[in-house]
C-alpha cells in the first residue's frame, strides 16, 4: 500500500497519532535515563545532609530526612579532613598539564593540519594510535622512571605523565578546528607582510579560541579524573588529587565517612557536568569536525 | 603555487619542511619519551624477575609469563576482563544508540536531562563509583530497602558480598559510566546523516521501525564502531571501578588484569609479575588499532 491510496484525513490522523505516542515515548525514555544515570548522585545529595543517627538506622526511610537535616559533615569535609588539598592540587596539576599540552598540542596540530605535509597523514593517525595505548599498560614501568627521576611523591609526577595522555587526543582535536579556519586568511596575511609565524600569532589563533578552550576543558577534567598514575606515584596525602585522596582518605580502616564522602564527591561532580553541559554542542560539533570529515 | 613562495622566503620560518621539524619535534619526543620507552620497558620487564626490593634486570626468559599464567587468579582475571568488556559493551551500544536518538530530539526539559545524564561520566570514576559503594551498602543500601519495602526481600542483598552480584554490580556500574560518552559519539553521527536522507525515506513511506533498522543503524555502523571502540578500552584498561568497588573481591570473583597488575606490581612489588599481567590487553589493543586504521582508510570516519 502506497500513501496515493489512503484517503488524507486518515492519513494526518495516524500521523499526529503517531506523533503524540512519539513525544510520549521521548519523554518516557528521557525520563528513565535521566533518572538511572543520577539516582546514586540524587542518595548522595541526600545522604551528605542526613544525621549519623538518621542514616544509620537500616529501616529508616532513605530518601527522606527523619531527623532535621545538618551541614556538620559539610563541615567536617572542610575542616578535618585534607579535601581542599585534593582540590588544590587537581587545579595545580591541570593549570600545569593545560599549558604543556597548548604549548606542544597546537604546532603539532598546526603542522599536520596546514604544512601539507606527504607523512602528515599517516603522523595524524599515529598520534590517535598512541591514544590507544592505556597507562594500565604503562603504569609499572612509569613507576620506576618516576623514582629515577626522585619524582615520586609530588604532584611534578603527575604533571610530567598527563600530556602523554592529553597531547594525543587534543592534538587530534585542534587538527579538526585548525581545519576549519580558512587558509585565505592566513595568506592575506603573509602577504601583507607577516611571517608564517606572525600570520599565525596575529591571524590564526585568536579564531582557535574555542579548541584551546576544549584542550583546557580536557586536561582539567583529566587532572580530576585519572585514578591508576596518581594512586601508583603519590600516596601521602599532601601531593593526592581528587581522584585519589577522596577514596582513600575518608575512609579510616573499615569506618566510612560516609556524609562527608557524598558531599566530596557531589561537589566535584555537579561543576564539571555542568561546564560540559554548556560545551556539549561544541564539543561534539568538534568532534565531528576532526572526525567525520577528516 | 601559494602566498608563502609569493611572498619569497624572507625567514627560514616560512620554509614549511623547517616547520614542520620545529613543530612537531617536542611533542614527539616527549611522547617517545614518556610513551614509548616505558612501553619498550615495559616488555622487558616481563621477561626479567625485577621486584620494588630487588630492582636489578636480570633476564629469567619466559619464566615471569609462566609464573603468572600458573597462578589460577590471573586466569579468572583474564576471563573477567573478557567477559566484563563484552557484555558491558553489548549493553552501551543498545543503551547509547537509544540515549542518542531522544537526545537530538528537542523536548522540554532537554537541558536538565542532558545534564543529569551526563553526570556519571564527567565526574571523576572513582568518585562515581564511590556513590554507587554507598548506594551498594551492605546494610545501608537504598536499593535493599526499597526491596524491602515491597516485600521482595526479607535479608539484605549483599551485592558486592557474593560473586554473582558482584560482578553485576561491576558490570552495571561501567556500563552506567560509559554510556554517556557512547550517546554523545552516536549523537554525533546521527547529526551528521543529511536530512535529505531521512526526507526521502519518510516520502517512500517507511515506519519508524523499519527507517531505524533498514536506513539509520546501516549509516550509523560506522560511528557506532568508534563508540565501541572507545567502550573496549575503556573496560578492559579502567581499574578504578573494580579497585573502588570491590577491590576484585570477594575472593577475586570479580579481579580483572588492571587490578591484578596493580595488586602484584605495586601493592606486592614483583613488578615483572605485574608488567607482563598488564601486557596480555595488548592483543586486544592490537586487534582495536587494526580496527581504526581500518576505519581511517575508509576516511569517512577518521
């Protein structure tokens, strides 16, 4: 049967039938998501205000506060416990690892993406190769490179270890936005007198803005993420970051911290979902852009 | 042939080939460096018996692979890497490809959803998978009592007590994490298909049904692949969340390759042992880069 055969008003019948079940759908799936991806964080949100002897009490209505609510182990996470540390060493590392990877990222990206180079290619999919290559596979060697140098224990560890991560994949990123910005405008320039150098400071990188700013995006979130290199390197609590010191330090023995761990765990999480929400588009407007075009 | 040989070559800078060495020389030596040398070391290291205490490289030949293959918990570890990567990866693609389609849609609260959905995988693993240790309590878990509650359970679950759960728990968990950053690539690709495409296929008539199996999913097989690809590695190289979890118990029920390396290399310092646990992903890794230089000839996709 061909749509010619169908009488019209039965046909825009079926199809807002169709449409209604589908926004039904839409929301119904979109709920379910949404409630499955944040329920451990929603327990948390509620849990970091709860009362020992309100959380602690098996029959207790979980997710409802049986006793008034209490910001005492806001207080304690901030206070008694080596938190802001963490936090300030995971800005560290990931101020430090932003500038080593713009610094060595971006003429790479420049080069394969603009020099038209004959290996550029093949450059281009050796550099995602190395992305491929996870520290579980390097961690025990890295380990003892990090010793050798007398590294070990600080947060230059880790600084000197993130771009071997970050370096691949944001160069592979900026080869995409590099891509997009047209080559007339940094020839206008070398002809108006600029070196390639110059066209490039004065031309070219005010137009990467929004690459450099997914590269800084990248390495901080980075920073805040990577668990087996920082466990590995650093186990005094003073060079920990977030990733490692939250685990590992509110947790005395057996005896979890348990309002304290949600409320350290919600304060980190909720900010950075936030930011890549604000860059979501971009992000993947980049990705397709690297990736889908080539 | 362009304005850089117009303009003549006024500095040395201008010759691309110049460039091309002063630009990409640091990068790449520091990758050398700082990847493939740990890399090549990391090759040796499994053919000596080099430990935290005796840190001499003496060459035992294939003596290290054989203790490690002897021990029966490297074998369960190896199984359950295998097995966790392939089901949890089952799951992202079905899940994923689903997230991908409702969030290019536009809808009311489509900026909260995104946000919520997004959460575990933008917070850092570790502390992701801290929530769900709490949500996974022994006693205290919300789960269990709402068990309760209904009347399905009298005794507690004790998910991350027994085996079977615990690898559930684990599975569940890696795929809730990834599937964010799965939909996000989909998404990706469900944008990129030109709308003339979804135009002439809803002209010809074809259910929704019939466009998602017979024109999206065939279009989308590409940038699908890329999801898994990424899924893989991140399954069968992440520690954190078999290390948060349950630490590869109870009795390395749920131990998997990173965690074993980690355990005998620097929690037990026979890093021989734990270099040539970790080098058995490479197979895997091998078998993935031959996927994406694959996809790269293609040059749609890479």
């Amino acid at each position: 049967m061909t749509w010619q055969d169908t009488d019209v008003p039965a046909l825009r019948r079926r199809a807002e039938r169709r449409h209604k079940m589908g926004r039904f759908g839409t929301y119904t799936i979109a709920i379910v998501f949404a409630f499955l991806a944040a329920f451990p964080f929603s327990w948390a949100l509620i849990s970091m205000f709860k009362q020992s002897n309100d959380l602690y009490v098996k029959d207790n209505n979980p997710f409802w506060f049986n006793e008034p609510p209490t910001l005492e182990h806001l207080r304690l996470l901030f206070v008694d416990t080596n938190y802001l540390t963490f936090i300030r060493n995971t800005l560290v590392v990931g101020l430090a690892v932003t500038l080593i990877t713009l610094a060595l990222a971006l003429p790479v990206a420049y080069a394969l993406a603009r020099l038209r180079l004959r290996w550029g290619e093949r450059m281009g999919i050796a550099i995602f190769l190395v992305y491929l290559i996870p520290p579980t596979l390097l961690f025990i060697p890295m380990t003892r490179v990090i010793n050798y140098l007398g590294l070990q224990e600080s947060l230059w560890a880790l600084i000197l270890v993130y771009p071997t991560i970050t370096i691949p994949i944001s160069a592979w990123l900026l080869m995409g936005f590099f891509k997009g910005i047209p080559m007339d405008l940094e020839e206008q320039a070398m002809v108006d007198g600029h070196s390639r150098i110059g066209a490039i400071g004065r031309v070219v990188l005010p137009l990467m803005f929004p690459g450099i700013i997914a590269v800084i995006v990248f390495a901080f979130t980075l920073s805040a993420h990577e668990f087996i290199y920082a466990l590995a390197f650093n186990k005094s609590s003073a060079v920990k970051t977030i990733a490692t010191g939250v685990p590992t330090e509110l947790v005395r023995g057996d005896v979890f911290f348990w309002q304290s761990l949600q409320a350290a765990v919600i304060l980190i999480a909720v900010p950075i979902a936030l930011v890549f929400n604000a860059f979501l588009d971009r992000f993947i407007t980049g990705f397709t852009m690297g990736a889908v075009k080539g | 042939m362009t304005a850089a040989n117009a303009a003549g070559k006024r500095y040395l800078s201008d010759n691309p080939r110049f460039l091309a060495a002063v630009f990409m020389s640091p990068a790449v030596i520091y990758i050398i460096a700082l990847v493939g040398f740990p890399f090549v070391l990391a090759i040796i290291y499994s053919f000596t018996d080099i430990s935290t205490g005796n840190p001499e490289l003496n060459f035992v030949g294939f003596e290290t692979f054989r203790r490690v293959l002897a021990d029966p918990v490297f074998r369960e570890a190896l199984w359950n890497t295998f097995l966790f990567a392939v089901i949890a990866n089952l799951l992202v693609v079905v899940l994923a490809t689903a997230l991908a389609e409702v969030l290019i849609k536009d809808f009311k609260g489509k900026w909260l959803v995104r946000f919520l959905v997004l959460l575990p995988w933008v917070a850092p693993v570790s502390l992701a998978t801290i929530t769900w240790l709490w949500t996974l309590d022994s006693i205290f878990s919300p789960i269990d009592w709402v068990l309760r509650e209904l009347g399905l359970i009298t005794e507690n679950m004790y998910w991350l007590g027994r085996p079977g759960s615990a690898m559930g728990s684990v599975i569940a968990v890696q795929v809730w994490r990834i599937v964010p950053l799965a939909a996000v690539i989909v998404m990706a690709g469900l944008i990129a298909i030109p709308s003339e495409i979804n135009d002439a296929v809803a002209v010809d008539g074809a259910g929704s049904w019939r466009k998602r199996f017979q024109v999206t999913i065939p279009l989308l097989a590409p940038i699908i692949a890329v999801a898994v690809l990424f899924g893989v590695i991140l399954t069968i190289s992440d520690m954190s969340v078999v290390y948060v979890l349950t630490r590869g118990g109870p009795t390395n029920s749920t131990q998997v390759l990173s965690t074993w390396a980690f355990i005998k290399g620097i929690e037990g310092g026979a890093l021989g042992q734990g270099a040539a646990v970790a080098l058995f992903l490479l197979p895997v890794l091998i078998g993935i880069t031959a996927v994406v230089l694959r996809l790269a000839r293609r040059r749609e996709v890479l």
